[in-house]
C-alpha cells in the first residue's frame, strides 16, 4: 500500500462542478450528495478536474429545462 501523501488543489473546473451541483440541488429541490458522490476524478499537474460534470440546461428564455443530456 502507498502511504505518500500528494498536495493537490481543486482545478477552476473542479470549482464550477461543484457550483453546478450546487445549482442543480438549489433548482430541483434535491439533496446535493448523490451528486457528488457520483463524481469521477481525475489528476493533472497537481489539481483535481471532474470527468463528470453536472450539466444544467436552459432555454434562451432563460427557463431551465432539467436534466440535461450530454
């Protein structure tokens, strides 16, 4: 088992996954955890970047739309 620990950072795009799982509770009314449970990670230069992101959809009217397909 490797015991080194490693210094890493949350990537600005790490940051806006969790501001758009934030978002997407806040909207649906709903439990925040599942979603960052569901999160997969990956590490470039020291930093944490999201492979899953949530995806927020709106409309040009500015109606969100729910659950968006990637």
């Amino acid at each position: 088992m490797n015991n080194l620990a490693t210094d890493m950072k949350l990537s600005k795009q790490a940051l806006g996954a969790l501001m758009m799982a934030l978002q997407k509770s806040l909207l649906e009314q709903s439990d925040i955890v599942p979603v960052l449970e569901g999160f997969d990670f990956i590490i470039k230069d020291a930093e944490l970047f999201v492979k899953n992101p949530p995806l927020v959809k709106f409309d040009a009217d500015g109606e969100w739309l729910g659950d968006a397909e990637v």
